[in-house]
C-alpha cells in the first residue's frame, strides 16, 4: 500500500487536486470534497495506466511542512 501527498487548491469556481509525485495526475471538481474524490480515482488509474505500460510507478516521497507566521 502507497500513500500519496495530494495537493488541493481553490479556484475562482472549482477546486484542483494534484499529486506531487506523480506528474500529471490531476482532478478538477466544483467542491473540495468532488475533488478529493475524484483525483482518489485518479491516482488509482494512473498507476493503473503505469501498470499496463510496464512503466515504473514513482515512490510516494513528497512531504508537507506547515509554517505559522503573525501575518499581521
């Protein structure tokens, strides 16, 4: 079992979901929780799509930090 770090980002009218450590694994959805739904899929046919072409299936190895600031 992997675990991916997975990148949610709002947008002016949707959200976007992106996986760090698997380049082009994207999903857009009208709400954060769509998104994070979908690009579960979306990992899940990548690796798939990887699997068929006999290609390497890159280690999860992305982080988070979290840094507080007084943005005041």
């Amino acid at each position: 079992m992997s675990r991916y770090m997975v990148i949610l980002e709002p947008g002016p009218t949707s959200w976007g979901a992106h996986v760090p450590d698997l380049p082009g694994c994207i999903a857009v959805g009208e709400t954060r929780d769509e998104a994070a739904t979908l690009i579960r899929d979306a990992v899940a046919l990548h690796v798939e799509g990887l699997r068929a072409e006999g290609a390497p299936i890159p280690p999860p190895v992305s982080d988070v930090l979290f840094v507080e600031i007084d943005a005041a």
